[in-house]
C-alpha cells in the first residue's frame, strides 16, 4: 500500500517511472499490478513553478515521457486530489482491471514531443494503447474523467490531432460514473460530454455511463471496500448491491488480498 505522499514533492505520484532520451529507449517486462494507492496530496510549492497549480499534483500512477511496455493491471487508487493516472507520450500500455474512486481527473493522457528545447523528452507520439475494463468513480461535478491534450501539435511533422488520436490505441469498454456531465476534455479547454467525447475520439464505443447517485446520497447508496490483508475478506452487505459491471452481490461480497470493489445499492429500475 502507498499512502498519503506527495506532501512535500509536487508533480510525483504513488507510482512514478520515466524513460526520457533519445532515441527513446525500448523496456520489456514491467508490470504494476495489485497496489492499492492512496491519499496523494500535492504541494504546489513542491515545484519550480508554484502558481502553476494551486491544488497539486499528486498523482495515482504516473508515466513519463516516453514509458513503454508497461502492464498496469488490478491496482486501486482514490482520495486523489489531481490525477489518477497521468501520461506523457506512452506506447504499449496496457490498462486493464483498475479501480479508481473519488479522484480529481481519473485518466490524463499528453503527447508531449521534442520540438528541439528538451531532447530528453525523446518526442514520440502516443500509441499502442491498451485500456479496457476499468472503473472510474468520481464522487462529485468537480471531478473529471479523461482528457487529451497536445503539447507541441507541429512537432516532429506537421499532423492534425485526430491523425494522432487515431494511433492511440483502444480506450474501451469501461465504467464511468461521472456527476460532471462535461467530464471528458479534447485538446485545450474543449469540455465534453461522453457522448460527444466518444464522437470526437472514437474512444468508448462499447463504454458506460453508470447512473449518478448524487453526492449526498452517497454514504447510504454506495459501499467501497478495499481488502488491505493478506488473507480474503468477507465484507457483509445489509441488503442486495450491484457492482460497476453489473455483478449482483447479497448479503456478503469477498475480496481477494489486496483488491477493491465499488458497490451500489440495488435498484432493478435502473
């Protein structure tokens, strides 16, 4: 378990690693799989640039510049004030099994290429993307889903972003619940819904929206358990829960060492 970090430090995260240079150097075998992260906080004064952002930047899982053939499997991450993931120019990722509750922006991805200032950024585009089967459960409208941005659009060659979105990879059949209708950001400041997101992207075509339960019914309607043992835990439930992807729980759930699972009451209207 990772807890409460990013307290001095800004810009890090529970999980950091980075593979700038170039060329950019190719990695093999690196897996992040079962933790549980928690509690990053972020201090803007943590950075060279303190008015950057007054919230911080204490991220979940974060790779940088140019990571590569990364598997990112079966982790939980919540209470995180910025992202739970955030991206720069990744390749071969693949992004499966995840659960995040309560986070500031669940999934930042940045194409951030070498326009000649910082070759050790190396400069690739982001490609060979594999996130599928996630949950992102974000507790209020001023909480957010994913977005895409784009920091050098003209380097290395000119290219429009949807060529580039286009070699991104598979973002798909994952689960949202998002109070923030316009949850979802394309390039700078261009907020979108899902649906409009799924339009622009392609991303999501098989994607879900969970129904939103509104914040102040959430401590009554929503259970998140986390299993920080060694041993399977039985949590007993007072009544009927459905999950994210749509498993029926009654009485009881158990979780597995070191695994979570958002619950919802049961309402078959829905």
């Amino acid at each position: 378990m990772i807890d409460d970090y990013c307290s001095v430090k800004d810009d890090g995260a529970g999980i950091y690693t980075w593979n700038g240079g170039n060329p950019v150097k190719q990695n093999v075998n690196r897996i992040i799989t079962g933790n549980i992260i928690s509690n990053g906080i972020g201090n803007s004064y943590g950075t060279f640039d303190r008015n950057a952002t007054l919230s911080g930047k204490g991220r979940g899982i974060y790779m940088d510049n140019n990571v590569n053939h990364v598997e990112i499997t079966d982790n939980t991450v919540f209470n995180i004030k910025s992202e739970g993931m955030h991206h720069n120019s990744p390749s071969f990722l693949t992004i499966k099994g995840n659960t995040f509750f309560n986070i500031g922006s669940c999934l930042d991805l940045v194409r951030w290429a070498n326009d000649g200032t910082r070759p050790e950024n190396g400069g690739q585009d982001i490609t060979n993307i594999n996130m599928q089967n996630n949950i992102f459960f974000t507790l209020s409208a001023e909480q957010g889903a994913c977005s895409y941005s784009d920091r050098n659009e003209n380097f290395p060659i000119s290219s429009s972003a949807q060529e580039r979105i286009s070699k991104i990879g598979v973002i798909d059949n994952n689960y949202y619940h998002l109070p923030n209708e316009f949850g979802f950001q394309y390039l700078k400041n261009k907020r979108l819904t899902f649906s409009a997101w799924k339009s622009v992207t392609g991303f999501e075509q098989h994607g879900e929206i969970i129904p939103i339960i509104p914040a102040d019914q959430i401590n009554d309607r929503v259970k998140f358990e986390v299993n920080l043992t060694k041993e399977s835990k039985t949590i007993i439930l007072d009544g009927k829960y459905i999950s994210a992807d749509h498993k029926i729980y009654n009485g009881s759930v158990t979780l597995l060492p070191f695994c979570s699972v958002i619950l919802m009451k049961y309402n078959p209207a829905q």
